[in-house]
C-alpha cells in the first residue's frame, strides 16, 4: 500500500511537467493536465502540500497568459492566487505562502502599469526571503530569474545582471539544463537592456546551445529568434540571418506557429534588408506567406504582407509595399481585427515614403478612428506619434502639437503614466519650435516629474534632453548643463553605453557654446570611444562629427590639422551604414575641415557629393547649405568668378525651398566676394619649405593627383539600386528585374552589355572589361562581383593598375596614432624616447651629404624634442624588431590585403628564414628632410603610414624610369627643377621629360600611401613626422621581382664575369655570384626560391581551411599567379646554377605538387 501514493505523486508530477511545457499553446489540455495534477496532489493531503503549490501556480499561469492574448485583466489568475495566498498565511505555510507571492508577482509585472509592477517587486522579493529561510534552492532561483525580468523592466539593470547570475549559479549547481539555459537567456535580456547587442547574443548562443542538448526544438527555435534580433542591433546582418533561417526552419519542421514563424520571418526579412537584399527579402515574405495561406494561419498571412511592404520599402519601391499592405487588410476587412489599425499606420509610411504627405495624414486618422473602435490605445498612440512626427518634420508645429496632446489623453485614459511622459515630451518639443519656450519648459519639467513618479529612469532621461534642449534656446545655460550632467548620470546608473555616448555628445555641445573647448573635446572623444566600444555606428558618426567640429571652432590651425582625421573616420563609417543623411552629413563637416586646412578643392568636391546625396534624397535645404559651402570655398581661395557663378545657384534654390537664412547669408558672401578686387593667389595656410615649392614652369599645367581610396564606400543596397537602373535604362525594360534574372534574358545582347560596362565605370569610378556583365550575369552576380572588388579588391586593384594610391581610415585604429600622439596632435618624443631607449637604428645627414651614423634611438627622440636645426632623419629603423626585443606590444596591424601570409611574402619568408624583419621599418624624420629620388628594394610594392606630420610626394611612372637615369644606370638625386645640378642636361637629358610626367600627392597624417613596384619616387617631410612602412611583394609584382632578380644576376656575372678562372670549378664561380648579388640587393636565386616555396606552402595551408566566398576566390587568383612565376624562376638556368638554389628548386616543386594536389580535391 505504501507505492500506491508515490506512483499517483508520480503520475501528478508527470501531469505538471506535461502542463508546463506546453503553456504557451493555452490548449484545453494543457488546463486540464494542471488541475488533475492539482487534484491528485490535493488528495495526498499533507504529503501533497508542495505539489498543490506547483499544480496552482501553473493553473495561475494559464489564466495570466490567457488574459493577455485577450487583451483583458487576469482576474481569474488574480483570484486564484489571492485565495490561496490567505489560506497559506492562515495555516502557517510558508512555501505556500511564497509560491502564491510569485504567481502575484508574475501576473504583475507585465502590462499593468507601474504601480502593480512596483508591486510584484515587493511581492517577488518577499518571497524569496521565505524560499531562503526554508533553504528551497530551486524556488529561490526562478525567483531570481523572475526579478530578472522585473529588474530589466524597471530599468535596474546591475540588479537584474546580480538576479540572472544568482540563478544561473544555483541551477547549475543543481544539474538544471533547462532553467540554465532560461537564466542564460535572462542574462541576454540584461546585456539587450543595455544595449549591448553583442553580449546578448553571445549569452543566448549559450542558452540555445542548452536547449538544442535538450531537445527542446521549440525553445531552441525561439532563443534563435532572439539572437537574430540581437546580431541585427548589433550590425551584424549577415549572422542574423543565418539564426533567423534556423529558427524559422525548426518552427516548421515541428509545426510551430503561434506567431513565432512570423517573428522569425520578421527578423530574416530585416537582416537581409540590411544586407541589401531586399527583393530576396520579398520573395521570402511572399513565399512563406503561401506557406501561412496552406495551414488556415490568417494573421501569419497577414504579417507575411507586412514584412514584404517593409522589406519594399527599404528598396524605395513604395507603391509595391502599399499594394501588399491593401491586400493583407482586405484579408481582415470587417472582422473587428485590431491589426487594421497597424496596417493603416504602415500604408501611411508608403505614401509617406512615395511623397504623398497629405495622403499619409489621412490613412493615420484612419488608424486613429479604427483604433478606437477596437480600443487599442496602444496603436491609437502609434498613430498619434505617427502624426507627430510628420507634422514636426514638415515644420507644421501647431498641428504636431495637436497630435502629441491627442497621444496624451489616450495615456491617460489608459492610466499609462510613461507613455503620458513621453507625450508630454513631444508636446514640449512642438511647443519650442513653435516659440513657445515658457510652456515648452513647463510641460518638459512635467514629463520629469511623471517619469520620476513611476520610476521610469529611460523616461527621465528624455525629459532632461529635451529639458536642455530648451533651456540653450531660452539662454539659461547654467539650467541647460545642469540637465544635461543629470542625464548623464542616469545614463550610467543604467550601465546603457549607447545613452552615455549621447549624453555625452549633449554636454559636448554646451561646453562649446560656452567656449570650453578643452572639456567639450575631451566628452566628444569619450563619446567617440564608448560607441565604439558599444558597436553604435550611427553614435559613432555623431560623435566624430562633433569633434570635427569642435576642431573647426578651436583657436590655432594646428588643432585644426590635427583634427582632420575624425571627419575622415566619420564619412567611412557612415558609408558603411546605408543611412543617407548621415552619410551625407559626415561628408559636409569633412569639407569644412578640408578647407579649414586649405585643401580647398578636395572640399569643393567633398561637399558637391553630399549636396547630390540630398538632392537623391529629396532634402533641398540640406543641398542648399553644401552648395552654399561649395561658394564660400571658392571665395576663400580666392576664384571670384566661380564663387559668385554658386552664389546665383544658391539664392535661387534658397528662394524655391523658403529658406529667408540662407538667402540673408547669400546676399552676405555675395557681397562680400564682389567688394574684392581681384588679386593674386592667396598663400598656402600651411608652411612649406622653400626647397619643395613647385617651379615657375610647372604652374601652367595641372599635375594629376594621387588617387584616394577607402577601406569601404560603397552601400549594398545603394550598389543595387544603381544597377537595376543601369540595367533598365540599358535594355529599355519596363518590367521589374529580379536579381537572378540572367542578363541575357532581360534583353541585354554584346552591344548593350559594353554600355551597360561604360555607364558601371562612369557611376561607380572603377575599371570594368567588357567582359564583365557576361562574366557575372545576373545583377545579384555583378552586384556581388562590384562590392568585392571595390572593398576587398579595392587596393588590389590599385596594385595591378601599378598605380600609387592613398589609403584612408586605416591609421587612425592603430595603436600608435594614439599612443604615439600627444593629445593636440603632435609627437610624444617623450614617451617614445623613453620606450625605445637602448636599441639602435640608423640616422641620415641630409643637410650634409646624407652620412649615416647609428644613434641610440632614445637618444634620436630626445634630440628631436630640442632639435638644433640639422636635418637628421631616423630611417630603415627596424621596428617590429626593436619592439620584439624590448617586449613591447608591435604598435599597429597592416590589413589582410597588404599582410603576410598571403599578401606579404617578403616579410612571411623573412620572419621564417631568418627570424630578422628586414623589410618593416619606422621613419622619423623633423621638417625638411627628405628621400632622394630612387624605386624600392627589389622592385617591391611598399607602403608607408604616416602617424603624425606630412610629407609631399613626387612619383614617376614606370615608363619614364630610364628618363631618371644616367649612362652607368644610376638615379638623379631629384628631378625637381630647382634640385637639379648645373650640369644636369648632359648627365640627365631627359630629366625634364620625366619630371613633365610626375604625380603629386600631400600625405596627410593618418593616410597610408601605396607605392607600387617600379616608381621612382622621391619624398620630404614637411613637418616633423613619424611614419610606419613596409616593403612587400606578393601575386600582384612578384612576377616584376622575379625580372628584376633575373637583371641582377645577370649584371653580377657580367660584372666579375673576368674573374671566373680565378676559380676552382664554375660552381664555385656562380657560388660566389651569388653571395655578391645577396649583399647587393638583399636576396640570392636560392633565397627566391625559398620565398616562392613558403607562399605555395602557406596556400596548402589555407586550403586546408577549407576557404568559402571571397576568401576563396582571391586564394585561387594568388595561387594562378603563385604558380605562373614559379614556373618562370624554375625553368631558368640559375635555378639550378648552384646546390643551394637546386635544393630550393626541389623544394619549390614538391610544394607546388602538394598545392596541385588540394585543389583538385577542392569541391
């Protein structure tokens, strides 16, 4: 008799496990399961007590949950939990007790207002004191995991994180998988709060990583869900929707709905949106919509429809989102569903986005009234804010006004006092623009004291924003920063780095307008530093915009000059974003601050690009402020005409848009330019030694200018959009061109395509082959093709074109551009003389015949700290070496493309044969010092970074090196007309023929300049500078080394050829040819061949890494050009002229053997 209890506990236990795991279903079965188990548990009696408390919380839950599907209050769970809370109180059961006091606090803290949430705190928290004085372990940690969640709902984010943690201790301590992984999640939610997208996702990897061991594919499916919206906010598309695919996969292969497939949908959708791939984005909505249509599942039809109309939104196509959005509403039209009001809002976003203002107007009303009926205050607010925001962003403030004030009584009805604050924050905004300062000021002061009411620390920190807003604009900065430094402090009580950054950025803008620019600096960079810590790109841009202009408004050009680099670092990111407007803001401070250095026409056509960007986008006052840039520019260089030819255009355009500002400050510079007599060039801002002044004879043609490349520029989805245009005006189609539509099919014939090749070079300033569009034949193909090769390729290709290049927004991440720099830009001599003191490097005279003496390189900085006025240059310095040696951390890493192991051979095969890194190497030379004219050792590719100061570069083509040279081979010293010697013409007769053939370029600090193989070039520092370079070779010149190693060997055997019988055997003889060409030109045949050896073996290795997608298609294009010169060196005869070179020779072989090997075998 004594089994019998146990095995019907048993069967209970059975019962409420079956009950739990399938709560969110809210089937009749899953209710019956719990209150059998109820039952039975009941009918244990005393024995039972434990499992009565389990069963009823279980029931509770249902009836919670069930409540908020219906959008009703849970009474049922409220009375059921109340009920048994005073029975447990009155028999003395303090588990009882406390598991009633969780279910009360379950039920309210979701969707119940503030004041009830206040309350499951205090009810979550009593409980957990009873579960720890009965020592209940378990019950005591999913108590944490629920203050887990009302900790992250109250904005109490340290505590939540102490909550999620204390639960994840206990219930791994109990062997618990599946509550570990649900406070793994709770962890997630804690990071997500704070915006720390990243370590969201990488605590919910951990919790799906638990539930997929077990089993539990539901649950797994949901938490991939979760990390998909985490990557997205995190920037990280591409891994979002590969989680959103598994996820949306695992719910169909179990059959799952109950909106999860939708939500999956819904994350996939947006992250390939962000990868610029919004017609795939469309096709999956519309076929997983067919997939909704064959189950019966209505409202996943529907949301199928909404996710395609956003995902043609994103592609500026709003006339196919409005049609999907009219069709999803007729699927509900008339059955008094609440998602009519939210469809409305969303076909008001495609008029909006289609330019049909008054239209959107209309829908939103409509969503108001249909709202209403359904009493849907939420979407009736939506709606309200909707209108807000239009009228505000069309200057209509009273009515904007009207519209938040609207949005206010519906939270009050609703008893929502944060959703009460947040209108009265928008009501305050209207009311400032409008004038209205004094009622602005009292209704921001009232949001405060709504927000401090309900404990919404978020809401707060809006108010204060706007608190300050209006303070600045009423004069009272004393007011303005006080609120400002009170958000500030929020910010960091919520440990949310993305809100810190902005409060910062605030409190920068004050600072400045109060003239402390020492201050505002140092919150700007600090800004700058916790968005990129936090992966908030768009604060990123922000934050250095607002350096820039904080460099823009500081006394001395040298702060100026120093600051160049933030605006350049904001156009690169805010291109990588796909945010427009951004972009196109970044672009016009980085012309301010080109021009306030003097680089006037690079700022002309810097700001020309964002006025065309606004003009795409449709902002005519934002062009008329560039153009109005691109006027001042003119007039500060001092080229009246043109600057009064951008005044007319500017004034119309001011006049067509009613800006009355910018027409007064028109008529101002108008004025201003036509007072000017015409005068001569104004000087250079910056101060050039008289030795690199251009000669009289060189002004009357314009040197070309070394090109200008970035890491990445070009936007995916802006790419795409580009060339659906070019494709359509190409084959005069009207119909709509899916990206894998083959190009042949859309009417593209030889004729068309060699257009369409034209046009791509023209839009996107690249080289294409006429091959091309055959090559790549569908737009996502070109697309792709087009993306790789402007962003992986893009210095690539400047090395196959053998043309320099300047690379930007590379330097400035390196560790020494920070560490190296003192804070206005200059070098820290200090620092780096005490860091490096005790090694050696060579130091040049170039004031007296370019001696070279070696100088303890602490000593070198310490002299540049007082320098007498000789011109002494550090050069060929072996860095990586001297860090190596002092164990100091290596200052900077070169990017893949210029890197060993497959894009730097030299240095790869340096640091494996000799341990030594002869070819990378640091520079620091004071103003005036210079490198005469010469190409870089063994005709190799080199870069050189400059960390601080600024050097002039004069480059000459391949094509005129023999022009550079005298009878015995040798180079001029310089082929700058005011270098040359007296005698020059006879020595050096086409010397001014070559000179007539140079490009120029200024190296600014922070740009990275590429020199490839075979220029002659020659450079002077014209400020103190500090530079990091490299020498390197690889697929792109090795075949250039290789002939010049060949011409080396040659010109030594030649040379001493008279001396071979003075020898014991020829071998001996080619020996010794070959250690005379080592020490000549720093590598032998042998040394080659061990060279090509250690690519081909380093591409074995790579293909062992099984390479995917671009890796793979530039390892195969390395190893065709690998084995091409491989070849050449092995059939030459002095691959085997001695037994050294015919061992490496062997070696090379059996490498390129194995190499073959692997990629037969590659799929």
């Amino acid at each position: 008799m004594a089994a019998k209890p146990r095995l019907t506990e048993e069967a209970a236990r059975q019962l409420l496990v079956s009950a739990e795991s399938s709560l969110d279903g809210l089937t009749p079965e899953c209710l019956r399961a719990a209150t059998d188990a109820l039952n039975i548990f009941r009918g244990l009696g005393s024995e039972g007590l434990n499992g009565v408390h389990d069963a009823l919380r279980v029931v509770v839950a249902f009836h919670r949950l069930k409540a908020a599907v219906e959008q009703r209050k849970p009474e049922e769970a409220l009375l059921l939990a109340s009920d048994e809370l005073e029975h447990c109180r009155a028999d003395g059961d303090r588990r009882g007790e406390a598991s009633m006091l969780l279910a009360l606090a379950e039920i309210n803290m979701d969707r119940r207002g503030a004041r009830k949430r206040a309350e499951a705190l205090e009810a979550a928290l009593a409980a957990l004191v009873r579960f720890q004085e009965i020592r209940d372990q378990r019950l005591q940690a999913l108590t944490y995991l629920i203050l887990t969640n009302l900790y992250s709902k109250m904005q109490m984010p340290e505590e939540a994180e102490h909550a999620a943690q204390s639960a994840l201790c206990v219930f791994q301590a109990l062997g618990d998988q599946m509550n570990q992984a649900k406070a793994f999640h709770g962890l997630a939610l804690t990071m997500a709060s704070r915006h720390r997208y990243a370590d969201a996702a990488v605590h919910a990897e951990e919790a799906c990583t638990l539930f997929a061991q077990l089993g539990d594919v539901k649950m797994e499916a949901a938490e991939l869900v979760s990390i998909g919206q985490w990557q997205l906010a995190a920037g990280k598309p591409g891994r979002a929707v590969a989680s959103a695919e598994q996820a949306l996969h695992l719910f169909r292969d179990i059959g799952y709905g109950k909106g999860w497939q939708a939500k999956a949908l819904s994350v996939l959708c947006q992250a390939l949106a962000q990868c610029g791939r919004s017609a795939a984005a469309a096709k999956v909505a519309r076929e997983q919509g067919g997939l909704f249509r064959g189950d019966g599942d209505l409202a996943g039809q529907v949301a199928s429809q909404e996710i395609a109309a956003h995902a043609h939104l994103v592609s500026k196509h709003p006339e196919r989102a409005l049609r999907e959005l009219k069709d999803a509403q007729q699927l509900i039209d008339g059955k008094g569903d609440p998602s009519q009001a939210r469809l409305c809002r969303g076909q008001a976003a495609s008029f909006l986005a289609g330019g049909d203002v008054a239209e959107a107007v209309r829908t939103l009303n409509r969503a108001v009234a249909i709202a209403k009926d359904v009493k849907d205050h939420v979407e009736e607010s939506r709606a309200h804010r909707d209108l807000f925001d239009i009228h505000l962003d069309c200057g209509r403030f009273s009515a904007a006004g009207e519209a938040a004030a609207r949005e206010r009584a519906v939270a009050e009805a609703a008893e929502d006092r944060i959703g009460e604050a947040a209108s009265c924050v928008r009501l305050a905004v209207a009311l400032a623009n409008g004038g209205d300062l004094v009622k602005s000021l009292a209704l921001a002061e009232e949001a405060l004291d709504l927000s401090e009411a309900v404990r919404d620390r978020r809401g707060k920190a809006r108010a204060l924003h706007v608190l300050s807003s209006i303070q600045r604009l009423d004069g009272n900065m004393d007011a303005a920063l006080e609120a400002s430094e009170k958000r500030l402090k929020l910010a960091r009580d919520l440990g949310d780095l993305q809100l810190e950054a902005a409060a910062m950025q605030e409190l920068a803008g004050l600072h400045r307008a109060e003239g402390n620019f020492s201050e505002a600096r140092h919150l700007a960079m600090e800004s700058r530093d916790l968005c990129k810590q936090s992966g908030d790109r768009h604060g990123l841009v922000n934050a250095l915009v607002a350096m820039t202009e904080l460099a823009l408004a500081a006394e001395t050009g040298d702060v100026k000059q120093s600051l160049l680099n933030p605006s350049k670092e904001a156009v690169a990111v805010a291109g990588k974003l796909g945010d427009g407007m951004l972009r196109a803001r970044a672009l016009y401070w980085r012309a301010h601050a080109l021009g306030a250095v003097g680089r006037h026409p690079t700022a002309r056509r810097t700001a020309h690009d964002a006025a065309e960007l606004l003009t795409k986008l449709g902002d005519a006052e934002g062009r008329v402020r560039c153009l109005f840039l691109v006027a001042e520019l003119y007039a500060a260089e001092g080229l009246k005409a043109d600057a009064l030819g951008v005044v007319q255009e500017v004034r119309l355009l001011a006049k067509s848009v009613g800006d009355a500002e910018a027409e007064y400050e028109v008529a101002l510079l108008e004025e201003e330019v036509s007072r000017k007599e015409s005068q001569p060039e104004p000087q250079a801002t910056h101060a050039t030694p008289a030795a690199t002044e251009k000669p009289p004879e060189a002004e009357a043609r314009e040197v070309p200018e070394v090109p200008v490349a970035k890491e990445t520029s070009l936007n995916p989805q802006e790419v795409l959009q580009q060339l659906l245009r070019l494709v359509k005006e190409v084959t005069s189609s009207t119909d709509e061109i899916e990206l894998d539509t083959q190009l042949v099919d859309a009417g593209m014939d030889s004729l068309s395509g060699v257009t369409l090749v034209t046009m791509m070079s023209r839009e996107f300033g690249m080289s294409f082959t006429p091959s091309t569009v055959f090559d790549y034949p569908s737009v996502r193909t070109l697309r792709d093709h087009l993306l790789r090769e402007q962003q992986d390729e893009g210095p690539w290709r400047a090395m196959a074109l053998c043309r320099p290049v300047l690379l930007l927004d590379l330097v400035p991440s390196w560790p020494a551009y920070s560490q190296w720099r003192r804070p206005d830009g200059e070098p820290n001599l200090a620092k780096l003389a005490e860091d490096f003191q005790g090694v050696t490097g060579p130091v040049v005279d170039c004031g007296h015949g370019y001696d070279i003496q070696s100088w303890d390189v602490g000593d070198f900085f310490r002299w540049a700290a007082h320098q007498g006025g000789d011109a002494l240059y550090l050069k060929d310095w072996h860095l990586v070496n001297a860090c190596r040696s002092l164990g100091l951390q290596v200052p900077y890493e070169a990017p893949g493309y210029l890197a060993a192991p497959m894009h730097d051979w030299l240095n790869l095969h340096m640091d494996k044969a000799t341990g030594k890194d002869d070819y990378r190497f640091a520079y620091v030379g004071v103003a005036g010092t210079r490198t005469p004219l010469h190409h870089d050792v063994l005709f190799s590719h080199s870069w050189s970074a400059n960390i601080c100061g600024r050097k002039h570069w004069i480059f000459y083509p391949p094509e005129v090196s023999d022009k550079l040279l005298n009878s015995l081979g040798n180079a001029a010293e310089s082929a700058q007309p005011q270098r040359r010697t007296s005698d020059w013409q006879q020595h050096f007769p086409g010397l001014q023929e070559a000179w007539e053939q140079r490009l120029e370029a200024f190296q600014e600090e922070g740009e990275l300049m590429f020199v490839p193989s075979g220029w002659y070039h020659e450079v002077d520092n014209l400020t103190m500078t500090i530079s990091i370079n490299h020498n390197w070779l690889n697929a792109t010149n090795a075949l250039q080394v290789w002939q010049f190693l060949r011409s080396e060997w040659k010109s030594v055997r030649e040379k001493i050829g008279d001396l071979q019988d003075t020898f014991d055997s020829e071998k001996d003889f080619l020996e010794q040819c070959q250690l005379l060409m080592k020490a000549n030109c720093g590598l032998d045949i042998s040394g080659w061949l061990e060279l090509l050896t250690g690519a081909a073996e380093e591409a074995v290795r790579l293909r062992a890494d099984n390479p995917v997608g671009d890796d793979l298609w530039v390892l195969e294009w390395v190893e065709e050009r690998l084995r091409a010169v491989s070849e050449s060196s092995l059939a030459d005869a002095a691959a085997t002229a001695t037994q050294h070179s015919s061992k490496a020779a062997a070696s090379l072989a059996d490498a390129l053997e194995r190499l073959a090997t692997w990629r037969k075998a590659a799929p």
